[in-house]
C-alpha cells in the first residue's frame, strides 16, 4: 500500500469513527429519562446507632423542669425523653452513652446550677428542654463554659458560637400563622397572657383580664363569631327575638402564656360551639397542652390548627428518607418501652410511662452530640462543639426529624408549617389508654 492510499484509508476510518461517536452521543442525549422513583422504603436506617470513634465514659447532661402541674418551663419535660431512646439506640449498636440529668428549678439561678453541675460531671454537651427566661440562662451559662448546648424548645436570648436550637424560627413560623389564616379577613384574637405573633392582624380582641371568667370570654367570642345569639336589650319590647352578629369573625386565634391555660381557653371556646378554625399560636404542640384539654375534656378536632415544623409521627408513613428515620426512631421507642428495666430520665418511672410524648426534637439534639464527638474522637467540650460547628446531619445518622445544619445558630434547615389536631390512633406508638389522643398532622381530616 503506497502513501497515498494509507491516508485516504485513515481519513475514510476516521470519518468512520466520528460518525459512530456522533450517533452514540446523539442517542445518549436523546433517551428518555428515567422516572423519579421515591427512596426505597427498606430499613436502611436502622434502629440501632453505631458511633464508631465515639470516646469512652461519654457524658451528656439534659436540663428540664420537673414536675407536671404546669411550672413555668416544664411544657416539654416529657416530650424530652426522647433522649432516652437515642441513647438507647447507640447503647445497643456498642456505643454507649450516659445521660445525665438536672432539675432548673423553674428558675435562672436554678439553670446557672444546674449547668454548672453538669460541668463538674464531665459532660461534653447538654441538651436544654426548657422553655423561657430558665432556658436562655442555661444556655447562656453553658456557651460561657464552652459547652456545646442545644434548644429543641426555645430560642437563645443570647446566641453564641457553642449554642443552637431546633425550633423553627420565627419568621417561618410567622409565614406558617399567615398560611394558616390565607382567606380570613376577619380575625378575632383571644388571649391569657400569651405573646401576640407579629403576623396576626386581629380586627378585634378579647382578654381574659377584662372578664370575670372564662366562661364570660368564651360566650362574648361565641356571639363574635355569630355561634351564640346576640343577648337582648334590657329595653327590648315584648317579643323582640334575638339576632346573630351581622359581621362575625371568620377565624380566632388563640394565645396564652402556658399550654394548660391555652387549654383552658380552647375548651371554653369548643363549650360555646365556636365553630370556626382556632388557631393555636404557640405552645399547642406541646404534650402539656394535650394532657390539659384531656384532663378538661376538651376535643381534639380538626378545629385547632397550630405550627410546627415538617415531620412528626405521620413522617413515619412516607416513603423519603426522613421517612425511614421516623420509622426507626418509633421502632426504637416501642422496643424501649417494653423494656420495663429502662426508665425515664428521672428514674422513678418505666420510660413506657411518657412514650406517647417522647418527641424526635430532643432524640435528634443527642444524636447530634454523639455523632459531633465520634467525629472528633474525644469528650472535650471545646473539640466536640468544634466538631458540631461542621456538621450536617440527616436520616442517614440516626435523625429522626428533619435535617440539622449546625453551621447556623438556627440548625433546623426545615420551615414551620400548619398542622392540624386529630384524635386518631396512627398505632405507631405503644399502645397507652390513659395518654391523652392528640396528634397533630400535616392535613385536615376530610369528613
């Protein structure tokens, strides 16, 4: 083969190849994508947590206030054991972790101590379940420690680098209130005491101060949102027939500055027959509130609408991530809840006692803390908020809620959103007949 023959071989191959890449290509670009599938649903989250590096003799304190007939504070001091069950969790996948606990009191003074007990302990975190001036104090005390402390129930007053909750923020939930209440033009806010959300543009208002009872509040609301007759003049002519309100309210949000006394309003209003949607604004997803209007045998109705973030029991039910995560976290806590031997964070009772109120919010602050310091392969405060300070967590390590990114003060990366109350069973918790039925869900039931 001559010179001039081998070229005109290798262009004609070269065309040859190109042509054959042109078309490959030309029917990679142009295949249909494949469907979106959801994530399989299998247990790949499981319900024991291995922490491998997580260093022996590893501490973590949890500060609350007991008691349970309503201190000031003590609203999440069941929701709180879920602490148990994550530390439960890894004790079973070989790590273990030991909790230990401290009472504030109700009280700042009592929240310096208690932070500082725990510091004697050597505990290399703290998770802080109460609420109010107590819970700003703890964690103002801890971060002045180096401790790393998490809020899944309040707001810092204070921020500082080794502090974060996990509570929705506030213009989230302030953007979940004014979701709730789309298409009501006539808003009547009723109060005790409660702190009044920015979004809320009430029309009118009725404070419990100004009654002589509760009672006297819930019958002027009812006449408000035209449920009750309007009472007759004292010099009405014989005969004269009573009238509703011409313009009544169309929606009523409700505020009290404890969730005993927001049940308390709640059931007064549901005595009355109001029948239009109450909005709880803060303090309704606690278990407290639950355990108040069952104790007054108030209704756990699709009526009573609140903000809470993304998740919940129901999540257990999706086929997402956050799904399996949910899913492990109530397997894990009715496996713990048989266990007579393992007990709430007090030690006077089996933890099967508050497992209807054992919440991801404070499962999910001690997963984070133990995945924080086997990052760091050490107990030292300082090295396991540093370690916290770079983490993003997810199903993936063990969370049940949704995802935490501690790079921000504000970990929770989810938004509030309206959650609706429901007295259904979703049977994924032990069985428990005297818990009171209040779950709160993602949508109204239909009828």
């Amino acid at each position: 083969m001559n010179t001039r023959t081998r070229l005109v071989t290798l262009i004609v191959l070269g065309v040859a190849v190109v042509v054959a890449v042109a078309i490959v290509l030309t029917m990679t670009l142009n295949r249909p994508k494949e469907a979106i599938k959801p994530d399989p649903v299998a247990a790949t989250v499981p319900v024991a947590l291995s922490a491998e590096g997580l260093p022996k003799d590893f501490k973590i304190g949890v500060i609350f206030t007991f008691g349970q007939s309503g201190e000031p504070g003590s609203e999440y001091n069941r929701a709180v054991q879920g602490t148990v069950v994550a530390a439960e969790r890894f004790t079973q996948g070989g790590a273990a972790v030991d909790l230990r606990t401290q009472n504030d009191r109700g009280t700042e003074d009592g929240a310096r101590a208690a932070v500082a007990a725990l510091a004697d302990q050597g505990v290399s975190g703290i998770v802080v379940a109460s609420t109010g001036p107590q819970a700003s104090a703890a964690a103002k005390a801890a971060g002045e420690r180096g401790l790393a402390v998490i809020l899944p129930y309040a707001d810092p007053a204070e921020p500082g680098p080794t502090i974060w909750t996990t509570t929705p923020s506030a213009a989230s939930v302030d953007a979940a209130l004014a979701t709730s209440l789309a298409g009501k033009s006539k808003v009547m806010l009723v109060s005790d005491g409660g702190a009044i959300p920015a979004s809320i543009q009430a029309t009118q208002t009725l404070n419990l101060q100004d009654f002589e009872d509760v009672t006297g509040l819930a019958q002027e609301a009812a006449i408000r949102t035209g449920d009750q007759l309007l009472p007759l003049a004292e010099n009405a002519p014989a005969g004269s027939e009573s009238v509703r309100v011409s313009d009544p309210a169309d929606a009523v949000v409700v505020s009290a500055a404890t969730p005993q006394r927001l049940a308390r309003l709640v059931q007064a209003l549901q005595s009355r027959d109001v029948s239009v949607p109450l909005i709880l604004s803060d303090g309704a997803t606690a278990p407290a509130f639950a355990s108040a209007l069952a104790e007054l045998d108030g209704s756990a109705s699709g009526q009573l609408v609140s903000v809470a973030a993304a998740g919940g029991d129901g999540a257990a039910l999706q086929q997402d991530a956050q799904g399996r995560g949910m899913s492990a976290f109530l397997s894990a806590l009715r496996l713990a809840s048989g266990d007579a031997q393992i007990k709430n964070l007090t030690g006077d009772a089996p933890l099967s006692t508050d497992a209807w109120a054992a919440d991801a919010a404070s499962h999910d602050a001690v997963v984070a803390l133990v995945r924080a310091a086997a990052l760091a392969g050490n107990g030292d405060p300082a090295k396991v908020a540093t370690a916290l300070r770079s983490v993003s967590l997810g199903a993936g390590e063990g969370l049940a809620g949704s995802t935490l990114d501690f790079s921000t003060p504000e970990a929770l990366t989810s938004k509030a959103m309206p959650v609706y109350a429901s007295d259904q069973d979703l049977g994924l918790r032990p069985a428990d007949e005297k818990a009171p039925r209040l779950v709160w869900v993602a949508a109204p039931a239909t009828p």
